[in-house]
C-alpha cells in the first residue's frame, strides 16, 4: 500500500526548510529549487503542498510570528503583567540558533513587504497577534498595581517592536559580535523597569533559556 502522507507535517517540513534557507542567504536566495532541495523532496512536492513560491513565502512569514507568540506563552509560563511582558520580549529577541533564523527570516521578510502586497498584509495580520498579546500583559500589569500611572501603551507596544526589530538587524550585520545577546537581554530589562511603579515587586529572574543563550 502507499505510505500515506502527514499533509500538515510535510507543510511544516517545507516551512522549516524555507527558513533555514532564508537564515543562510536570504530572500533573494531562497528560490524554489533551494527550498526544495533544502527540505529533501522535489520541485512537484513544493507545488503539491503550496502552489507557488508566494504561497510558501507567506506560509513562513505566519511561522515566524507563530513560533514568537508560541515561545512567549512557553517561556513566560503563569507569568502575568511586566515579568510576562520581559519574557515576551525574550521570546523574540535573537538568543539563540531558533530565534536567530526568525530574526533573520522576520528581517527578510520585513524588506520584501515594501513591494510585496500580499506580505505586507501577512505582516500587518500577524503583528495584531503580537500587540494582543503586548498590551494584555500591560493591561494585567495595571490591575495588579505594577505599572506607572504614566505608562502609554501604544508607546510602549512600538517600543517594543523597536528594540526587537533592531536587535534583529544588528544580529544579520554584525552576526558573533561579542556581548549582542547580554546587551539586548540588559535593553529588555530597562524598558520593562522603567514602566514599573515605584515600590512594587521587581521582575522575575530570567528564565533559564534566555541565561544560557547570553554564556
């Protein structure tokens, strides 16, 4: 009989696959052929499962948003207000081999929307996930007396975007450059503290994850 084929999980492989090519030459480099060969099948799979190559470029543009939130909600565990808003942070930030390749492929990506509608519009859907998941931890953080009577939170939601998307780039132009993971983990932490009220709890010790990505 024939095998049968997991359709979600072949996506899947594809998707990874995409991404590791986009981390090791960029959008330019990631033809179909290179993905193809990258996730092991031929050029009529990658057809079979998406069509065309926009297809699949959209499909790990969501991945990398995905994967963020996803981290996010792991890393942050039962966390609430600015100590899960810290380990959101953490979760995109570029600290090790996984969130490298995202930061890579979400800088890509970032590039190629200018003049690729149908990105552009992934990003805009996918970044909404993202600031959900921002301002509830802002909002629980106000109603547990954390934060600031000062704090704005679309302010701080860009801030946010700003420090990854930055910390990003200076992993793609400067990649081993010595000291870039503990200074953006230290460029987290301030943002994080300057919202806290003065006298409430300090933030939680970072997770062990984010620690070993900084040795």
């Amino acid at each position: 009989m024939p095998r049968r084929v997991d359709h979600a999980q072949r996506r899947r492989e594809i998707v990874e696959a995409t991404l590791r090519v986009v981390h090791r030459v960029g959008l330019e480099g990631a033809t179909t052929r290179a993905i193809a060969d990258e996730a092991g099948c031929t050029l009529s799979v990658l057809a079979h499962f998406f069509g065309n190559k926009d297809a699949i470029l959209l499909a790990a543009q969501a991945a990398v948003y995905d994967r963020i939130v996803q981290r996010a909600f792991r890393i942050s565990g039962d966390r609430m207000g600015l100590s899960a808003l810290q380990q959101a942070l953490e979760a995109a930030l570029p600290l090790d081999e996984e969130r490298r390749v995202d930061a890579a492929a979400n800088a890509a990506f970032a590039a190629a929307a200018l003049t690729h509608p149908q990105l552009a519009e992934e990003r805009r859907r996918s970044r909404q996930d993202i600031r959900r998941v921002l301002y509830g931890c802002l909002t629980e953080a106000r109603e547990v007396g954390e934060l600031r009577d000062d704090v704005d939170d679309a302010a701080t939601v860009h801030e946010f975007f700003v420090l990854v998307e930055g910390a990003a780039l200076s992993e793609i132009l400067d990649p081993g450059e010595a000291g870039v993971s503990p200074r953006s983990l230290r460029l987290a932490t301030a943002l994080v503290e300057r919202l806290r009220r003065p006298g409430s709890a300090s933030t939680l010790p970072l997770a062990p994850a984010a620690l070993a990505a900084t040795r």
